[in-house]
C-alpha cells in the first residue's frame, strides 16, 4: 500500500508539471497510470478525458468512459456529460440531447446544469429547432442569468419571429453589461433590423392570413436582406421555393441569401454565381431586377406557351450576372419559338460571355435576320464577327447599326475594325466623328 501511495504522489507529480508543460500526451499518460491505481479519483479521469476532447481523440475517449464506468460501482453524472459530448462531436444529435439530460437528472452544480444547458441550446440550433433552442437557453438564464445568454436567446427569438420578445432580452443585456461582448457585437444589428419592423410586421399580418403567397415571403425576405439579415431572409426564400420552384425570382433571392451566408456551394446547386450583380453601395441586388424577375415569373405561369417572357426574362437574368440560367430561358423560348428574335439575341450574348463565341455568332446572325431593325443585334453581330477576325463583316455589321442609330460604341467598333484592314481614312473620318459626340476623348 505504501508502494502504490508513494507511485500515487510521484505519479500527480509528474502530471502536475505535465499540465504546465501543456504536454497533452503525457497528461493523457500519466493520468491512465492514475486512475490504474486509483479508480475513484473522478478528477484525474476528468483529466484524462478533457485532453482526449482537446487532443481530438475521440474514439480512445470513449474506451477511458467505458473504463470508467466498470472500475467504479457508482458511475458519477460527469460519464453522462461526457458521453454526450462525444456524441455531439459525431453529430449525432438524439444520443447527445439524451446523454446531457441524463447528466441533468442527478442534479449535477448550477455551474454544471447552466454550462450543459447551453450545449443542449447550440444542438438545438445545429439542428434549426428554434422552439426548443428558446426552451433550453431560458433553461439556461434562470440558472445564471447573464448578457451573453440573453443575446443568444433574443438571436433565437428572432428566428422565430417574435419580435417584441427579442428586443426584450436584447434591452436587458444592454442594461445588464453594455461592454459585453455579445451585446457590442449584436446590438447595432438589432438597431438595423428595427428600421424596417414596421414594414416587417405589416408582412407578418398578410403572410398569417395568406401563408402561401410565395410573393408575401420574397416582400418580406427583402426586407430581411435590407436589413443584413441573411438568415432569416433565407428561411422565407426557401419558403417560397417550395411553393414555386419556377419562381426565378426566388432563385436568385434565394442565392443571394445563400451567398451572404458563405454558402457559396449551395448556391450553386442553384445555378446562382457568386458573379450576382449588386447595387453599388447596398451590395444587394437591386429592388428593379426582383421586380422585373416578379413579373417575368408571372407572364411565364400565365403564357406557358409563349417564348416573349422567357426572353424578356433571360435578359434581366444576364443583366444579373447569371449566364447559365440566362441561357437555359433563351434556349426554353427557342424551343417555343425559333424564331424568336429576341431570344436569338440573348442566347448570342449568353453564349459569347461563357466563351462560345463561334455558338454565339450564329445566334446573332439569325437575330438581325429574323429583325434586322434592330441596332443593338447588328452591333453585337459586328462585335462578334471581329473577335472571329472577320473585320469586313464587322464593318458592315457596325455600318448597319449606324444606320439605325448613331452610337459611340459601335463607332469606335467601326474605326477599330477599318484599322486593322488598313482604311485609315474611314477610320480616321469616324475618329473624327467620335471627337464630335465626345469631346473628352482625344
């Protein structure tokens, strides 16, 4: 027995001066000796395990519990806790929720309880259970009521839309610590969000009434974009999509939310780019394109068999940036409609800017074919044929535009092109010209 007192001492010793060395192997070694030796000293098996979680490993984690419960008669509540921790770093949720309750049960320190509390809060909102991520965080206050606990709840409390509570818990953490972390960093969040609550709950009413109306949710997913609220204007896009999966409007805002979330993969699968034209200043996309992408949605559900709001509707879709599915709207309406001469166009210009210039060409050759009063066709048509080298066809393309309408663009184009196949002089003469309706260019 002296022998094994006298490991014991030298054997804490060791650990001692391993736990400041912060030597997390030999802890781990050290305290298995010990608790060899001694099986009841709860807190060198503790030990072991906090640097088995901090080390990361998990499954010999789980061999020092299941050591631990045989080697004592009376399991102690901290196995529960753990076990429950282990479970929530496998992600798997119903066996952590049912560990850390069971921990709970034996009435473990208020420090304790508070502390497993907010673990069950967090895996509630792992799992987006709101209700009862609401249910474990006031759990969590009555037994340590602090600032950063009632900022957590009145986050949750948004989620679930109830405002007047939310901001609630939010003044009570200002008045109970405004240095707090949390509070500094949540605050002015919540400042933002109550310039458009108004608004927001004039929604709510309508969308109460209306739950459906996959327009009310976008109206109000707006709004919750406006006010760099991502999360929540995600949750009603998502809404909407379910109810309209057509709804190109609720694609994009739906990206959009996603990519203000750093979902980038997710949105994706959407088809929505990162490349998703923004406002300047707002860094939103703006309040114009969703209303135009609203009504293209609403002509396309109610002429399914016309290829005009396909095309007005890819068109806006390239305006923002999103090729793929600008291109996949131009070929519908060509598919309804080959002679379309509109989506001709936009198919032309979603094909050049994802590099198939060759694809491209022949579209806006058909595009000036099927209305060659059209300037803007001719003009890409020429653009298209000079990035082919074709710089005689180009001129003329460009000389058609003209006809139509002067414009410096296809002016410039011209000029371009009569230089590199040598009639300076024309060049020169449209140069002229240019400096005419533009002065500020020499």
């Amino acid at each position: 027995m002296r022998a094994a007192s006298g490991d014991l001492s030298r054997l804490h010793t060791q650990l001692s001066k391993a736990e400041k060395a912060e030597d997390k192997a030999a802890i781990i070694e050290l305290s298995r000796r010990i608790v060899a030796l001694a099986p009841n000293e709860a807190g060198t098996w503790e030990t072991l395990l906090q640097t088995q979680f901090e080390a990361q490993d998990f499954d010999d984690a789980v061999k020092s519990l299941d050591a631990w419960q045989k080697a004592v008669k009376q399991p102690p509540a901290a196995i529960e806790d753990f076990r429950g921790d282990i479970f929530a770093q496998r992600k798997d949720y119903p066996n952590a929720e049912r560990h850390w309750l069971a921990f709970l049960a034996k009435k473990p320190s208020a420090a304790d309880a508070v502390n497993t509390y907010d673990k069950l809060a967090d895996l509630c909102a792992d799992q987006a259970r709101w209700t009862d991520n609401v249910a474990y965080r006031t759990k969590a206050i009555s037994a340590g009521d602090t600032a950063a606990r009632r900022v957590f709840r009145a986050c949750t409390l948004l989620r679930l839309h109830e405002w007047d509570a939310a901001y609630a818990d939010m003044a009570k953490a200002n008045k109970m610590d405004s240095t707090d972390a949390q509070v500094k960093q949540w605050l002015p969040q919540f400042e933002r969000l109550e310039r458009f609550l108004p608004e927001i709950k004039a929604l709510d009413v309508r969308i109460a009434t209306s739950p459906n109306d996959a327009g009310l949710l976008l109206d109000r997913a707006r709004l919750f974009t406006l006010a760099e609220r991502p999360l929540l204007a995600l949750d009603d896009c998502e809404h909407a999509m379910k109810l309209e999966p057509a709804s190109m409007r609720a694609r994009i805002q739906t990206g959009e939310a996603l990519l203000d979330v750093k979902r980038d993969e997710d949105a994706a699968k959407l088809q929505v780019s990162p490349a998703l034209a923004r406002t300047a200043g707002t860094r939103h996309v703006s309040e114009k394109a969703l209303q135009e992408l609203g009504d293209e949605d609403a002509s396309i559900r109610q002429s399914p068999g016309k290829s005009e709001p396909l095309a007005a509707r890819a068109k806006t879709l390239r305006e923002l940036r999103q090729l793929a599915l600008a291109l996949a709207d131009a070929r519908a309406a060509l598919a309804i409609d080959d002679k379309s001469a509109a989506a001709h166009f936009e198919a032309a210009q979603d094909l050049d800017a994802l590099d198939q210039s060759k694809e491209a060409l022949i579209h806006a050759v058909k595009a000036t074919e099927l209305n060659p009063n059209d300037g803007a066709a001719w003009y890409f048509r020429g653009v298209l044929e000079a990035k082919r080298a074709d710089f005689p066809a180009a001129i003329e393309s460009q000389t058609r535009s003209l006809k139509l309408g002067e414009t410096l663009d296809a002016l410039r184009a011209r000029e371009n092109c009569e230089r590199r196949i040598g009639q300076i002089d024309k060049a020169d003469a449209d140069l002229k010209r240019i400096r005419e309706l533009d002065p500020t260019k020499e």
